[in-house]
C-alpha cells in the first residue's frame, strides 16, 4: 500500500510540473474534441499497421499518459453528464440490491471451499493473479512483444500496466473512504463478519489482531478488470481474446469470494471499476496515437482535360 502511494504521488508530481508548460501533450489530450472516456463512443484504431515508431509509448510519455489518466479518474465525478449518472444510479441500485445477499453468498462460498480441497487449491493459486502473479503475465506478454519487435503487444502492454496503477490508486482512495470491514474479520477460515462501513480513518482488524485495509471495493478484482478489459478492447478482432480476459478476471474475482477475503458486493464494485479504468486508459492512448500520427495533408489542384471535342475543367483532390 506504501508502495502504491508512492508511485501514485511521483506520477502526480509529473504531471503536475507538464502541466504548467503552455500547450503540454497533455493539455493537448484534455482539449481534443474526441475526449470521450469509458462511458464515450470513441472510434479506436486497433490495426496492427497503427501501432508504429510514431505511436509508441515512449518513456517520457508513459509517464505523460498515466499522469493524464490519473487526472480523468479522479476528476471523472465533476464532469459526469446526465447519462453517466443515471448509468451510475442504476449500477447503485444493483449493488445495494446485492448488497442485502452479501453474507449468504459469502456463507456459501466459504462452505463451498472449505468442503472441497481441491477448490482451496485452486482458489489460493488463482487469486495470486490478481496481485503478485499478474506482474509476471504482463511482463511475459511484455518481453514477448519485444523479443518478436510486435509494437501493437508492446503498446498493449503498457497499457494493461497503466490500467493497473491508475485502477489500484483509484481503489485504494474508495478503501480508505468507505472503511469497510472484511469477512473474516470474524475467522479467517469458518466465520463470515458483518459487512459494514466505518467510514474513513477508522482502523479494522481481522479475528487475531491485525490491521486491515478495507474490502469495498475488491483491489484484486480491479486490476485485474482493469487489465483484462485493455487486451479484450485492443484485441477485439481475435473473437476468443476478450473472452478468455474476461473470464480469468471473474475466476479471480470469484476467488477472492471463497478466500474468504471480500463481499460479493466489493468484487462486483472491483469489476466495474477495472472495466472503465480500462475504457479510458484504451481511449486515452488512442488520443494521444491521434496526436502523434502523421498529419496527411489535403491538397487540391486544377487541370484542363479535352474530351467528345470540348474543353473541360477538372480538379483533383489529394488526402
């Protein structure tokens, strides 16, 4: 948590020094008329020939977009229009629905993993990938893209990095303002605890003692949402990518359901939240890929052409 606190403050402190220069990219990103984010309609170039020396993602602008991206998640809230609202009025209704079913669904799923081993295995195995092990899958699919010069897997990449610090910083501001507390604060193993908000500042524990971050909403379902949603949008043309990204994304946050570790309400929030954190790092890139595009530039000429014994005029139009 330290850690990502850190980050989250050196990303901020880029930007803000970009952001006082006078036409900075990222100004350039706020200010073009295909802002849309991830409840827009924008149109994203994913062929493979858009992807090239002049949209990649250098290191300077890696940190340039995720300082842009951090800037849209958190301001999202004061630029949100009727529509987005009542889309976020109807997911609330959703989720205080649920909400009424959090912990019988949570009795079910401890049952369901407690009497079945091999579950337990799998579970514990399985939601590493919303944390730690998912590291390693973006740095496999990383290095694969640059062992085999695939820009498009580079970019992508990248991407799915971007998607998880921005989603894990956005997460951890909602943990720390709702303050609710986890399942097993009763028993780590058998005890299912009462899902309640405490509110920020408070301090939750678990059944021996220790500290705890609070469980609304799932980090692990977030990033990994977040992740997730960045292959299945720039792979969209490859039927079983969104698929297989999708649901090894559920399968973590089933896992962290059976791990005894957050309510069904928290994965479901995790989920939604990783979804449009993927939305808008996707479309933010694809901005900026806009920006860094070679400009073709229209050019219009006049000739005289000779046809069926008249003179006629013509014009030519280059794009």
């Amino acid at each position: 948590m330290r850690r990502l606190f850190i980050t989250t403050f050196a990303l901020a402190l880029t930007f803000g020094c970009l952001a006082q220069q006078p036409d900075t990219l990222i100004k350039k990103l706020d200010s073009l008329s295909e802002r849309t984010d991830s409840l827009g309609g924008q149109i994203n170039n994913t062929h493979p020939e858009a992807y090239n020396e002049n949209t990649r993602i250098t290191f300077p602008a890696f940190f340039i977009l995720e300082g842009s991206n951090l800037k849209q998640a958190f301001t999202k809230p004061f630029h949100m229009t009727g529509k987005n609202w009542a889309t976020a009025g109807k997911f609330a209704v959703v989720v205080g629905g649920l909400a009424f079913f959090d912990r019988p669904i949570q009795r079910w799923a401890l049952n369901l993993r407690n009497k079945n081993n091999g579950l337990s295995t799998v579970s514990r195995y399985v939601t590493n990938f919303g944390g730690p092990y998912e590291g390693y899958v973006l740095g496999s699919l990383g290095a694969y893209g640059f062992l085999f010069h695939n820009v498009k897997m580079q970019t992508t990449t990248l991407l799915a990095l971007q998607s998880y610090i921005t989603g894990a910083a956005v997460q951890s501001v909602v943990k720390f303002i709702t303050g609710r507390q986890r399942p097993l604060a009763v028993s780590r193993n058998m005890g299912v605890g009462s899902p309640t908000f405490k509110g920020p500042f408070s301090t939750l524990r678990d059944a021996e003692g220790n500290k705890l971050n609070g469980s609304f909403p799932s980090g692990h379902t977030t990033v990994a949402f977040a992740a997730a949603t960045v292959y299945a949008l720039e792979y969209a043309n490859i039927k079983w990518v969104p698929y297989f990204a999708y649901t090894a994304a559920s399968l973590i946050g089933f896992s962290r359901l059976t791990e005894n570790k957050h309510w069904a309400t928290d994965v479901l929030a995790g989920a939604a939240l990783g979804y449009l954190t993927g939305r808008q790092v996707v479309n933010n890139y694809h901005r900026y890929a806009k920006l860094r595009a070679p400009k073709q530039r229209t050019s219009v000429s006049f000739s005289l052409g000779y046809g069926n014994g008249q003179l006629l005029p013509a014009m030519v139009m280059r794009f």
